[in-house]
C-alpha cells in the first residue's frame, strides 16, 4: 500500500512548510476547562472520508504544535485526528507561579483530562462530522505511553488499537529506582510539612536550547533544529526540567503501568528506539510480554523521539503505525 509519509526535506523550511500552513488552515484548536479549573489546550482535524481517529498522547515538555508535521501526515493517509496538551505544559494550564518547572499531582490527573476530552470535546466533534461511529486508536509518545497505558487499563473499552513509540515505563537513572524512590518522597515530604513552594529536582532549571550535539532525542538535525525554531516562535509552550512531585508521581505511574500490563487486551503494536538513552528499554521489553495482543519493533540508528527522527528510521516508523491502522480501517 502507498502512503504519504513526511521526509525532512518536507520540513526544513520551517516555518514555510506545507505542515505548518496545514495546521494553520485545517487543525481546530480550543481549550477545554476541566471541573478542576484547570484549562486543557486541545488540537482536531476531520477527515471528510475517516476510516477512524487517531487520539495522541503527548510526551513530556510536548505541545499540540510540535506534532503539525505528523497530524498533516496522518491527515493525508485519510484519519481524523485529535490531540491535547498535557496539563503543566504546552498550552494548557501551568500549576506553578514558575511555569516552567515540571509537575502534577498524580499521573491519575493526566488520565482524566484525557478521559474529560474524549468525553466533552471529542466525542461531539465526531458527531458534529457524522463520524460518531468511527473506532479511535490511542497513539503515545514517551510519558504519553505511560498515560495510555494507564488508560486504557482504566478504560479498556474507549479504545480499539493502542501504539506506543518509546513508551515511558521506566526512566534511566543514574541511582537505582528504590533509592531514587526514597529520596524524592524525603523531598517531597520536605516541601509539603513545611510548606515551601515547590522546586526543581537536583540539576534541572528552565527551558534552554541546547546545540544539536547535546542532544539525547534524535539524530535528525533537520528535525531538531525545527524543533528549537519552533519553541522560539511559541514560547508560551516551553517547559523546562522537573520536580521532585513529578519524578515521584512519574515512578508510581509506571510502576502501576506495569503492575497491570496484562489487563491491556487491545491490539497494541510497541516500538523500542535502540539508541535510546531516557527510557528504559528493558522495561519495555517486559511490560510488551505481558500483553496478550502486542508486537513490540526495535527501530535502529534512532534516539528517542521516533516521531522527530531522520527519515529512515521514522520512514520504518511511520510506515508501521499506517499498516497497524489500516487494520481496522
């Protein structure tokens, strides 16, 4: 089968790009408040001949804009798509007077702003389409796998395919994760009882832009350097490191994930990048054995945004996702 899948060439004339004038022209964008008060930011387009709709969870520090290239693409294979910003970053509601800082108070949060939006928003939009019928596939990215995950093992019945690209089920970390555990409860504990406001973890600060050789997620200079672009045009979506909170909530999230592997039964197709060098993969590895319905594809030569890699490895990338959809289409 022919698709349309995106090259760098496609990009590099960022902010010029058939993507961007796409996102601009076709994405719906709005903001959904949830009964919390916080304000989730949210991105849809409809396809006029939908097989289905493609849902995107986000990873950590993304945005709604960030992922233009990959929604024009999924666009022109014939999907709907609809996506949100994580609450605390991109576009939706920061909860700390230092907006950069990373935090939630429970990956359970993350969840039901998700769970919120496919209600209240997404669902009347398929409907507004005359698409009410279509199945959703839940696509993540990193920290957005590990909300899937949680998801969809809440919710099994919201969905009818779920992918994974470098889901975040474990982190690497330089101290093992029960000492790492133990220490970030002291900080947290420490914070609350005396009530100060909350903090970067250890050496973590504010967004930067760092050169391209620094850099852990990609190996396509082309992307990345669109990327760095891109955040300087919407500063209102950069996120700099994390908080004790976050990593504390982040190590329960993923070790609920994982506790409750085998209770995900939706077809699930899993990619592992093999220069990753943020999450696990061994927990990957793992978490995909437990899984009933699951094939798991290490990529090559990729770092570990696959989505925003160099066109060989997200060509594979890609090509597989459309496959795995057409499945149910």
């Amino acid at each position: 089968m022919s698709y349309f899948v995106s090259q760098e060439s496609n990009v590099s004339d960022y902010p010029n790009t058939d993507s961007m004038m796409f996102f601009a022209e076709k994405v719906s964008t709005g903001v959904w408040k949830q009964t919390s008060g916080v304000d989730i930011f949210y991105g849809f387009v409809a396809h006029e001949q939908a097989s289905q709709c493609v849902v995107i969870s986000s990873g950590r520090s993304e945005s709604v804009i960030k992922y233009a290239e990959f929604i024009h693409e999924l666009y022109q294979n014939g999907y709907s798509v609809f996506i949100i910003d994580h609450q605390g970053q991109g576009q939706s509601s920061r909860l700390l007077n230092n907006p950069h800082i990373g935090y939630v108070n429970t990956f359970d949060d993350y969840v039901e702003d998700l769970k919120s939006l496919i209600n209240n928003v997404l669902n009347p939009f398929l409907i507004d389409n005359q698409q009410a019928s279509l199945p959703k596939t839940l696509l993540c990215h990193s920290m957005g796998g590990a909300i899937g995950a949680l998801y969809v093992q809440k919710y099994p019945l919201d969905f009818s395919r779920l992918i994974l690209c470098s889901p975040m089920l474990g982190i690497l970390m330089p101290l093992p994760l029960c000492l790492t555990k133990a220490i970030v409860k002291v900080l947290v504990t420490f914070q609350t009882r005396l009530k100060l406001p909350a903090r970067y973890f250890w050496g973590q600060a504010n967004y930067q832009s760092y050169p391209f050789h620094n850099n852990s997620i990609t190996n396509s200079e082309t992307r990345y350097r669109v990327y760095r672009e891109m955040m300087a045009n919407y500063p209102q979506n950069q996120l700099g490191g994390i908080s004790p909170q976050w990593l504390l909530q982040a190590i329960n999230g993923m070790s609920l994930a994982m506790a409750r592997a085998n209770k995900i039964t939706l077809p699930t197709l899993v990619f592992q990048a093999a220069e990753d060098r943020i999450v696990d993969n061994e927990k990957i590895t793992q978490f995909v054995k437990e899984l009933p319905h699951a094939e798991l594809i290490i990529v090559p030569n990729a770092k570990h945004e696959l989505l925003f890699e160099k066109n060989e490895p997200r060509t594979l990338v890609v090509t597989k996702i459309l496959d795995f959809l057409s499945l149910s289409s």
